[in-house]
C-alpha cells in the first residue's frame, strides 16, 4: 500500500467514526426529559428517616424534669441549635478550604495523541528564498506526553489571602449566630419551664373546683327555679361564679400550653409524658439601677452588633481584594516535560518563565468602585447605628418591664393571699343555707383564680428577667459544653442558675477573656490565726461578686488594718490597695470606722466585711480598668 492509498483509508476511517459520533449525538439531542413527580412511597421512606433520626440518641427521661435538665437537654437535643451547630462546621470546612487557594498551582499531566497523517510541510529559505518541494515532519503521528508544572501567581496569592479571611469572618459570624440560638434557648426554657410548673401546681386543684363549681351552678339555677334565692342574687351569683370558672380555664390554658412548648425545646418525641420537678422559687433580682451600665453591656456583647462589627471586616477585605484585583499580575511557573516523540533532539527537558499582564482598561473603573465602596460602608454604619439604637431601646425597654413584672407579681402575690384568707374566713363560717355554701364555692373558686394568676406572674416576672437577660447579650455557658454529657451539662448549668441568683448583673463583659484574679494579702493584723480567718473571709466575699483569687498571677490587692485608741474607743481604718507587678500603688480606698477596745473577732470581721462593700464598686472598676 502506497503513501496515498494509505492516507486515503486512515482519512475515511476518520470520517466514518465522526459520521457515528454525530449520529449518537443527535439521538441523544432528540431526547426529551419529562418531569418525574416524587412517589408516595419515596416520600413515606423520606418522613420515617426522618423521625427516626430526630430523636437518635438521646438519654431517655427517667424522673421529673428540673430546670436545670431542662435547659441543658435544650443544648444538646434541640434541633434549631444543631442546625446553627452544623452551620458553624460547615463554616469553618470552607474556612479550612479557601486557605488552600493560596498555595501555588502544582499541576501533574499525562497525555497520548494521535493523527490521522503526519504534521508539516515545505519550507522557503529566509536568504535566498529557494523553495524545498520535499515535504518534512519533525512530529510522530502517535506519541505520548508527560510533565509537571510549578506555577504561582502573585496577584491570585492576594485575592486568595483576602478571600480566606473574609471565610474565616464568615465562621465567626455563624459563631454569633449560635450564640444567639443558645441564648434564646435559654429564656425559651426558662419562660417554659415556670409556667408549666405553676400549671402542674395547680392542676389538681382546679380540676376540683371545676367541678364543684358545675354542681353550684346547677344548684343555684334549681333555687333560682324554686323561689330560695331572689333571682336578682342568684343571676349575679351565676354570673360572677361563670366570669371566675371562665378566667380559670383561660389561665390554665395559658400555662398548660407551655408544657408542650418545653417539650418541643428538649425536643421531646411524641407521646412521652414527662413531669416537671419541684422547685423551690428562687428569690427574684432587684430590678437594674444602672441602665446606663447595661447599654453599654448591650453594645459590647450582642451577637448582632458583634455580627455587623464582622460584616464591616468583611467589607474591609473586599475593598482590598477589588483594589488588588486592579494590579498586575505576575506569574512564575517552572515544569519538567517529556514527549515520546523521536524525530526530537532532546525528549525530556525543563521549562520556566515569569510574565507580567495588566488589564490597563480596568482602571477606568476605579473611580465607580470606590464610589460603590463608600456607599457600602455608609450603609454598613447606618444599618450598625439602626440596630445599636434598637438594642438601647430593647434595654431601657426590658429594664422597666423587669421592674414592672416584679410590681405585678407583689401585687398578685398579694391579691393570691387575700384570696385564701377569704376563701378560708368563707369555708369556716359557712352555714346551712344555700346561698351560704355557694358564696364558699365561689370564694375558693376565686382562691385558685388568684394562684393561678400568682404563678402567671411568677412566671411573667422569669419570662422578663430572661429577656433582659438575653437583651444584654450574656451567655448562658461557655462554649466548652460540646463534650459534656448530659448530667455534667446539667450541673454546669445549675451553678451558672445559681451565679446568676446572687448577681444578676456583673457589669462586665463576658467575651473578651477571663476575668483577671487577685492575689489577696492582709496586713496590720497581728494574730495569725485572725489573719487566715480575715483572709478567707475577703477571698468568699470578692468570689461572691465574681473576682476570683489567684495567688499565681493574680493583681496584688492589700487590705491593710490600722487602729489609734482614743477615749476608750478604737479608731480603726481599713485601707484598700491595688498594686502592680512592681509593687507600685495604682488605686487606693479607705473606710473608717470605731470599736471598742478589745474588741470581739465578730467585730473586727464586720468592719471588714463593711469596708468591702463600701469600696465594691470601686474595686470592680479598677480590676475593669486595669
């Protein structure tokens, strides 16, 4: 076969197999896709998975549900939380991912080509223009390549470092984002929890009263029928007896419904009944003084303005990343090839080079993008400046309903007392006539109305303690619960419950770090025995308040006694000293007081415990300041 025959045939192979890939191709095109609705059973499978996985793992409830259990059972089982949880990992995946752009290009390749003839072609001399008719190919119609290539370019390296940080800002607001899930979660659990328990309180109670509130109206109705009342009475009677059975009703509905709402926070499967544990009500905190203090708070630790001081970051990096995008770019690469090709002098060789390439029409854009850039900023401050404003508003807003949820509760505590005392006076001196027993009825009837609205109360007053509470961005628990099974996250939250009792408001932040400890000493005391004593006792009183001791690292803080006796009396001062590393003095405060001579140690342990809360205030804001 001769070089044309040869090239004839490879050329009508080539065009047959191009005739049977546009023919595939056009059948494939001709195709259509009709739209395949989801099957009934599909969908079943889908809502059984579903349910199933739900509730997987989760500790069974074996006894009464405690506050405390009931919030911690919130953190690990409710679904809103581990959605806000898997978003925070997905977050920091793609965090993990875009640091990876940064890296240089390391490309491996490996390739085989072939044709259906050989490359070339004739050639002309550049000099002496003679012209070759013998037709040449340097290239094998079959070969194999391989290779390796280094290559980084400088300007993708910028746009990849600013990328990354803005994902790494993105992690940290998902970060706030389930700060706040955990913080509803709190005063969701909280607000649940008190009115489901008043409602279980009082459910056996209602219920027979209920009852006997039926059988009086249907008795006074017969005596209204038999002329043994004036209709007059017993009408005002029925009504007044109906307007209490009515409210009743409407108040156990209220808090009975607040049951299933704790449910459906703890994420509790369907058809498991539960009873919440008895607990003792815990002393309300005083209504906030300081409101000015608790703004200030608000700006500091709220999850949206923290969100919003991270957009701005955001927003930063943008501006660089677009500013960067105008520069040139310059690459390097470096590779090591190889062709199978054996007409070449040299199969394997290396490669490198650097460029440099500017796109010089996009610096016409570069007045419209810091235009659009400082519109951008200026509606991030505006919508900060909104929102700081609406979180000052919810403070002052949450304080006074605070304060009025406490007035309220008295009020209804003390209209619940009233209550029974009068249903008591009534079932005490209740005689044999009818009217008589039917006023008992409706006093008890409005006894369990007033419990009912005193732990409606109690409940309401929890409900804006927590709204506060959250309204000021405080976190109900470290972020370090992931670990944590549920008993030790149940005792975890019960001492954060009772830090919260003793100091409701710590007018410090909790983000920023561990609050710094003191390292106490005690001077002027010469018994050493009422010197430890002295010292533990002003160690339990600043733990109290939330300054921890730390005799390590701690900022030096002396309590110095002095005493000058004067017309049988003691003079005595306590001087409170803050020092720093150096020993130098940084803050001071004095308290002054007398006492006999000799006096007892009670004494001398009072004037102390006197001097600490003079000077609280103060020595918070040196420790805040320091």
């Amino acid at each position: 076969m001769n070089y044309a025959s040869s090239r004839s045939f490879r050329f009508s192979g080539l065009v047959g197999r191009s005739a049977i890939v546009l023919a595939v191709a056009a059948v494939v095109a001709g195709c259509s896709v009709t739209p395949k609705p989801l099957e009934k059973e599909d969908v079943l499978n889908r809502v059984k998975e579903d349910t199933a996985r739900m509730y997987v793992d989760q500790t069974p409830i074996s006894g009464p549900i405690s506050m405390e259990e009931a919030v911690a059972r919130a953190l690990r089982y409710n679904l809103d939380y581990r959605l806000k949880r898997m978003e925070s990992a997905l977050a920091m995946g793609l965090t993990q991912y875009a640091s990876h752009d940064m890296l240089p290009q390391l490309v491996a390749s490996a390739g085989y080509r072939d044709r259906s003839n050989y490359s070339g072609g004739t050639s002309i001399g550049i000099v002496d223009r003679i012209e070759s008719d013998r037709p040449t190919s340097s290239d094998e119609r079959s070969r194999n390549l391989r290779g390796i290539a280094f290559s980084w370019n400088a300007l993708d390296f910028g746009v990849s470092y600013y990328r990354a940080q803005q994902q790494g800002d993105q992690f940290l607001i998902a970060e706030e984002r389930r700060r706040k899930v955990v913080q509803n979660l709190l005063q969701d659990v909280r607000a649940a929890y008190w009115r489901a328990l008043g409602a279980q309180r009082l459910t056996v109670q209602a219920d027979e009263i209920l009852e006997r509130a039926q059988l009086a109206l249907a008795r006074s109705r017969e005596a209204e029928t038999q002329r043994v009342i004036p209709p007059g009475v017993a009408l005002a009677y029925q009504r007044a007896l109906l307007d209490a059975t009515s409210l009743l009703n409407q108040r156990r509905q209220d808090l009975e419904f607040a049951k299933r709402e704790l449910a459906a926070l703890m994420n509790v499967p369907p058809g498991v009944d539960f009873t919440v544990a008895e607990a003792q009500e815990p002393v309300l905190p005083a209504a906030p003084r300081d409101v000015t203090q608790l703004e200030e708070l608000a700006l500091m630790q709220r999850p949206e303005l923290r969100e919003e001081d991270l957009r701005k970051r955001i927003t930063a990096a943008e501006a660089r990343k677009q500013v960067l995008g105008m520069l040139p770019g310059i690459s390097l690469n470096l590779g090591r090839q190889y062709d199978s090709n054996r007409f070449l002098f040299s199969n394997s060789w290396t490669e490198g080079g650097i460029s440099i390439a500017w796109n010089l029409m996009r610096l016409a854009a570069l007045p419209a993008m810091k235009e659009a850039q400082k519109f951008q900023e200026q509606t991030d401050e505006a919508r900060r400046m909104a929102l700081s404003m609406a979180i000052l508003t919810q403070t002052r807003i949450g304080a006074e309903r605070y304060r009025m949820a406490l007035e309220d509760f008295k009020l209804a505590d003390q209209a619940a007392q009233v209550d029974r005392r009068l249903a008591d006076f009534t079932r005490a001196s209740v005689t044999a006539r009818l009217d008589s027993e039917l006023e008992a009825i409706r006093t008890q009837a409005r006894s369990v109305l007033g419990a009912y609205q005193r732990a409606n109360a109690y409940a309401n007053a929890h409900i804006a303690f927590g709204r506060l509470y959250n309204t000021l961005g405080f976190d109900p628990i470290a972020d370090d619960f992931e670990g944590n099974d549920l008993a030790q996250l149940t005792q975890r939250v019960r001492e954060h419950l009772q830090a919260t009792e003793k100091d409701a408001f710590a007018l410090s932040s909790n983000l920023f770090g561990r609050a710094p400890g003191v390292a106490l000493q005690v001077t002027g005391i010469a018994d050493p025995v009422q010197q430890v004593r002295i010292t533990a006792l002003a160690k339990e009183f600043l733990a109290r308040h939330h300054i921890e001791s730390d005799e390590q690292d701690g900022i030096p803080l002396e309590l110095s006694f002095e005493t000058g006796d004067r017309l049988g009396l003691e003079r005595a001062a306590w001087t409170l000293r803050l020092k720093d590393s150096a020993g130098t003095v940084r803050q001071e405060a004095r308290f002054a007081t007398t006492m006999p001579q000799n006096a007892r140690r009670s004494v001398l342990e009072s004037s102390l415990v006197a001097a600490l809360n003079a000077n609280l205030s103060d020595v918070k804001n040196w420790f805040e300041q320091y």
